[in-house]
C-alpha cells in the first residue's frame, strides 16, 4: 500500500531561490544551484529537504541530521555536519514558515471535504437564506431562514446555521458544527465541531428549583478569528458575548455567557472561560488555564497552563498556579515548599535509625 498524501507535492526549488524567498545568508554559495524538494524536521529531514535550528536544546538532532539544507541564525558558532548546506537567518524559524506557507499553501485554509464547488444536491437550504456567489455548501448542510453568508465561504458537511445568522466572506465552518445567534466577519476560520450561541449558564439557584435566566444576547466574531475543534461559545445573557479581530483559539476550548476577548489574543486548548469576564488585547492563556468569572484579565498579560485564576490580572503582567498569582511569586512559593520537604526528610542521624527500625520486632 502507497503511504497517502494529503496535500499538493510542493514544487521543487534551488537554494538560491530559497536564499530570495526567505532573505537568508547562504554561506557557500558554490552550493547555489542544490535543490530542495520539501520541508521537513532535523529528525525526519533527508537529502532534499530544507530544515532549521533555533533551540539549542536540539543540538543533538543537528548534529545527527540527515538534512541537505538548514536555516541557522547569524549567532549560531557551533558545529554543523559538512554534508548540510547552511542558511543564515536571522529569525529560522520565522524564515522556514515562510517558505513553508509559499510551498504548502493549500494547507492553510479548509477546502470541501468533498471537493466541490456551489452548492451540493443533499444540503438543505431555506428559500429565505440569501448566499452570495462562490459559496460551496457541502452535502447534508443545512441553512435556515434568513442566513446571509458571503462570498468564499465554505460550510461543511453535516453543519447547521440556524436562523437569522449571519456568516462573512472568505469563512469556512467546519463539518458538524452548529451556529445559532450568531454574527460572523470576514475570514474566519471554525473548524469541525464547534457550537456557537447556545444559552448560557444562567440560573437563580435555589434549595427546591434552579430557575433559568433568559439569555437573548448574541455570539459576534470579528474577523481574522480561528476556533479550534470542538470549542463551544455561549451566547450571551444580557450582552452579546464577542471574540476580537485576529484572536486565535484552539481546540476544545469553553467559553461562557457575556464573555469580551479582545484583539489577537492566543487562547490554547482546553481552557475554561466563566461567564461575565474581560480579557483585554494581546493575552495569551496556556492550556487548561481555568478563568473565574467577573474578572479582567489586562492587556498583554500572559498566564502559564494550568493556572487556575480567581482574581484579575493587571496588564502585561505573568501569572500562574492555583490559586494565580505573579509567576516570581510563584515559583518562591514552590522553592520554598521543596526546600521545607527536603530539610524534613531523615537523614543518616537518629531519626534515620529509628525510621530504618520501624516494623522490625
């Protein structure tokens, strides 16, 4: 059996041209004319293939790299096999994404999952929904009344756009998702399995019966947003639960009634976001970080995985732990802890002896 590609083989190049492309130093030039016929890492990297190093903590993968070609910083004065043609970069790593999204474009973006283009025969379409040209709908989609969806935009197969929502240009929405109360820019990218604009988690609690809060806010995107698979947004109670322009979000990532996220955030997997909080512009949330509600998380603050945050974070500041706190502070604690553990443990004096006795009659 044929291994699968999934993806277009990317053209070949010479690493002249690549030189061009990336604005990297090529420091023997006699080597101008190699060519490279893909991209790949240190580790899986052949004769062929372009590569980079930029952590020293991969030393070991560079010296054993099977790699006709590497992108190394300016700074870098450590060894490189002979049989590697060297790049100078000033950014590697930046200059190997570069070449990778001109050799792989089609990988950037979601196209049909079956390789269509309009609209399939088996979706299922609203009379009252209005489409614009170069829309592809894929099969078993269905569009409710009212929908407005723009030019470019690609909904998968299985998706479900409820009433009155409206959808961008240049969008693509994922197989299987489902959108409801809903408002949609430009180029935005959900990927399978999300849910948007269900209600929120509203409740009057009480000993005998939980009564449900009205929620008749909206979910809005804004656009250049990407959402990871399987992520779900409510929408919001009183106000309109909204998601900045540029902000990245990854998988499986919840996010509550009422919630603001600012512009160009970076939101990783698995994080939970309660209802009612702020987060400004240019925050970074690691995995798994669980965020309280009715706090404020300030501009270009960051907080580490795994944090669980109860209060808010001024900006541009780095948190984290349970409960969060500054990460100096943090790590004293932590330092401390295991200091105390260490000095508590016994010894080779008396306290050793008696332990080393216990049990024995």
């Amino acid at each position: 059996m044929v291994l699968p590609t999934f993806f277009k083989q990317s053209p070949s190049l010479t690493l002249a041209e690549i030189a061009a492309s990336t604005k990297a130093r090529l420091v023997d030039p006699t080597r101008a004319d190699q060519v490279v016929t893909g991209v790949a890492s240190l580790d899986e990297a052949g004769p062929h293939h372009l590569t980079f190093f930029e952590n020293l903590r991969y030393i070991d993968q560079l010296t054993h790299t099977k790699a006709g070609a590497c992108l190394v910083s300016e700074s870098f004065k450590g060894d490189i096999p002979a049989h590697v043609t060297v790049l100078r970069a000033k950014r590697p790593f930046a200059a190997f994404v570069e070449l990778a999204r001109e050799l792989h474009a089609d990988t950037l973006r979601p196209v049909s999952g079956f390789d269509i283009t309009g609209i399939a025969a088996s979706a299922v379409i609203h009379p009252s929904a209005q489409l614009e040209d170069d829309v592809t709908v894929d099969p078993l989609a269905v569009i409710g009344p009212d929908v407005e969806i723009g030019s470019g935009t690609i909904i998968g197969s299985g998706a479900v756009i409820a009433a009155g929502v409206k959808i961008g240009r240049d969008c693509n929405i994922g197989a299987g998702s489902a959108l409801q109360f809903t408002l949609i820019g430009n180029n935005v990218l959900v990927h399978p399995g999300c849910k948007f604009g269900q209600d929120g988690f509203g409740f009057v609690f009480g000993r005998d019966k939980h009564i449900k809060v009205p929620q008749t806010g909206r979910v809005l995107i804004q656009n250049d947003v990407e959402i990871g698979a399987g992520t779900t947004i409510d929408r919001g109670s009183l106000r309109d639960t909204v998601i900045g322009e540029g902000t990245k979000i990854d998988n499986q990532v919840q996010i509550g009634h009422n919630v603001t996220i600012g512009r160009h955030c970076v939101i990783a997997a698995k994080c939970g976001l309660a209802g009612s909080l702020t987060i400004g512009d240019n925050v970074a949330l690691g995995a798994m970080v669980g965020l309280n509600n009715h706090i404020t998380i300030g501009d270009g603050a960051q907080v580490a995985a795994m944090a669980g945050v109860k209060d808010s974070i001024p900006p541009r500041a780095r948190w984290g732990g349970i409960f969060a706190r500054p990460t100096k502070q943090w790590f004293r604690e932590i330092l401390a802890v295991e200091k105390l553990a260490r000095e508590s443990m016994p010894g080779t004096d008396a306290t050793t002896q008696d332990t080393k006795d216990e049990g024995r009659e």
